[in-house]
C-alpha cells in the first residue's frame, strides 16, 4: 500500500436511489425529486468546495433516467454502482454468488453504456453484502468496494445486523480483502475503502439525526486519520436533500418480528426525517467546510487507486 497517498484525503460518496425517506419504500416520484433537485443541490455544493466526489447509482434508476448519471460528468466526479436495484429482497446478503454475479454484470454495462467509462466501485445497497460478494464483484472486474464500516454498531437500527457485527473487527484503513469476507483482510484483487466511523457512523443519515454527535466523531476521526493512513469516507444521499410530502403511507414492515419491526422499521423511519433538504444541504456543507479547513482533499474512490498504482 502507498501510505502517502492515502493521507489527508476526503472521499465524498452519494448513493444514488429512489428510497422515499419520508414515505418509506421505492418511488419513481422520489427519483425524479432526486434528479431535479438533490442532485443540482450536491452538485452546486461539491463545485463550490472544487470537490471531486463519487456517486453509487443503482442501475435500474440509472436506465429510466440516464441524465442522472450525466450530470455528474462534466464534474470530474465518479460513476460508481449501488447494485442493480435497491428492493431489499434482492439484497446482496441474500442472493446466490449467481444471482449476485448477473446482477452486477447487468448494473455495470448499463452505467458504462451511459458513460462510456469503465465502472469499478461498487457500494452494496443498505451495505448487505454475504460470503460470495467478495468473487462475484472481482469476477465482474470491479475493484474497489465501499461496503463496510468497521467498528460501527448497528443492532436493531439496520436491517442484517447480525451479520454486520463482523464490521466491529474490520481494518480501518483500506486494504485488499478475502475471498470470503469483504471485512477481512485478504489477497484478492479488490480493495476495500470501509465507511468512516466512531462507534457511530459517519454518514448523512446520522449528520441530520444528531449533529452535535456528529461533530463529535468528525472530530475523533480527524484525530485518528491525522496521523494514519486511513482516508475519510463520508456517505450521505441525494435523497437526503430534498424535501418530500408525507402522504402518511403505511411503513412497509420489512423486519420478522414486532420488537424488530418497531425498533428497526418504525423509530428508523421517525427518526431519519429530521434535518431533510436545505437543512441537510447546510449540514453538509459543514462537515465540507471543516475537512477543507484541515487541508484534506476531495477526490474519488477511482482517484485513490490510480495512485496506488496498481490500476
Ligand atoms: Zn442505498
């Protein structure tokens, strides 16, 4: 690993989805929102801070609206994949390495017809990823992958806790991964750039939840990046920054028992409303603002890899 390259840097990854997070579930309308207004918004920001930043686009959403993907072009920015689609029955942590390997080859043309560049980070949707992820994304030519946070505790608030607690022993720092474990270390050719954390994530979500935390782990992770390798990897999504009309659907029950349904489903969706559109846009801009301040850089994941040289 080239320990240089690593230092100081600020990876600024979106995923890019039609998750209504105000209405629970997959809408077309909210994709079109995500578009037309949390797009421009991270776009606008990212060129004001002369940041270079990547986007994870699920690549069913990607073939509806191809503009999306090309907005981000001119930008320097990005093209990643989140996955063929985001419906949590297709889920990485629950399909065979088949499945999983016709699902990425068919989500990686799309996004390369779109942009006509070669496609190779991959973040897994709601970060559900199993033992066959590992080769079925080296075997479709990806090589980097985004898809776990180390040392972050999850339990009831996300779906695939149990499996995700094998991120609490997790290298913090990037590095190459088994062939069975994208949180362990390994020879594979595919590296793993985990999602910053302190205990609690770094991520928007957590940003517009609890700001004051917020700033807290921003400021803990400075200290443990400072002098280390480890760049930051902050996930935040344009759908995040829009605003939305509630239209008091039914939360979708996804978890399989009611303590996991209450916990997991309903306190999630309550709580994942705060701080939405302008509000989580200026929140942003806070966490962009202090890492310029400290002089990191704002590159891509591609970025990180070219110079390691290895690509
Ligand atoms: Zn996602």
């Amino acid at each position: 690993m080239n320990e240089n390259s690593m230092k100081n840097i600020c990876l600024l990854t979106n995923d890019v989805e039609t998750t209504s997070i105000v209405n629970g579930g997959l809408r077309t309308e909210t994709g079109i929102k995500v578009w037309k207004e949390g797009m421009p918004r991270l776009l606008e920001l990212y060129a004001r801070y002369d940041a270079k930043a990547t986007f994870f686009f699920i690549a069913d959403f990607a073939k509806d609206f191809p503009e999306i993907v090309k907005m981000i072009q001119p930008y320097g920015h990005e093209v990643a994949c989140h996955g063929y689609t985001h419906d949590h029955r297709q889920a990485f942590d629950v399909m065979s390495l088949e499945e999983q390997v016709k699902h990425l080859s068919d989500a990686k043309k799309i996004l390369e017809d779109i942009s006509g560049e070669e496609v190779i980070s991959f973040r897994a949707p709601a970060l559900r990823v199993n033992e066959f992820t590992p080769q079925a994304l080296v075997e479709t030519g990806f090589k980097i992958d985004s898809s776990v946070a180390p040392q972050r505790i999850d339990m009831f608030m996300s779906l695939g806790s149990k499996k995700k607690l094998a991120w609490l022993k997790a290298p913090r720092t990037p590095y190459f991964v088994d062939d069975e474990n994208l949180a362990r270390r390994g020879d594979l050719q595919l590296l793993e750039v985990p999602v910053s954390s302190f205990a609690v994530p770094y991520i928007g979500t957590f940003m517009r939840i609890a700001p004051s935390i917020n700033a807290l782990t921003r400021r803990l992770l400075y200290l443990e990046t400072r002098n280390t390798v480890k760049p930051i990897n902050f996930l935040i999504h344009p759908n995040e920054l829009i605003e939305e009309e509630n239209l008091q659907l039914k939360t979708e029950r996804r978890a399989g028992n009611v303590v996991s349904y209450l916990l997991s489903d309903v306190l999630r969706r309550r709580l994942k409303q705060k701080n939405l559109g302008l509000k989580a846009r200026d929140l942003y801009e806070k966490e962009i603002f202090y890492w310029r301040r400290k002089n990191y850089k704002f590159q891509t994941m591609k970025d990180l890899l070219t110079n390691q040289s290895i690509l």
